[in-house]
C-alpha cells in the first residue's frame, strides 16, 4: 500500500514544484520526503521495534538532509521560504 496517493503527489508538486509535472525540483522532492518522514515517524511511535522501518526513516532524513544542504549553498533565500512553508527548523 502507498503512503501517498496520487492525488495528494499531485497537490505537492503543485504547490512546491510550479506544476504538477515537475517532479524533479529539489524543493519538491524535500516536500515528499517530509509527508514520507512523517508518516513513517507516525507509525514508528506505535511499533517501537520496527527495527527495519526505522532503518529506512534514517535513511530518508539523510537523503533529506542531504537535498537541504544542496538547496541551501545554490537557493538560499529559497531555502528560507521551504523550511519556513515546512516547518523543519525552530
């Protein structure tokens, strides 16, 4: 079973990417691993010893981790709007 729907893939690339066509921006390929994060984070609270489910959360933080680091050093002021819109810094 997917974790997002189509329909809900659309909405973000809509809303981060310009369209919902482009799929390969940075700024929404940070927001689907954001909605995969939390879902992820979600059901880790309920299994604790999900021992593999936690393997691949830590997996998608440093990918997103990774992405925030590019989009920081080229978008800077883009950076600040995606953070702020996603609510990932204090």
């Amino acid at each position: 079973m997917s974790v997002l729907t189509t329909e809900r893939k659309k909405e973000i690339f809509a809303k981060f990417g310009g369209n919902e066509k482009n799929t390969g921006s940075i700024e929404a390929q940070i927001a689907m691993l954001t909605e995969r994060i939390l879902h992820i984070s979600s059901h880790m609270q309920k299994n604790k010893k999900d021992y593999n489910s936690n393997r691949g959360l830590i997996q998608l933080v440093g990918q997103r981790k990774s992405l925030l680091s590019y989009l920081q050093k080229t978008n800077l002021e883009g950076y600040r709007a995606l953070i702020a819109t996603l609510g990932l810094r204090k």
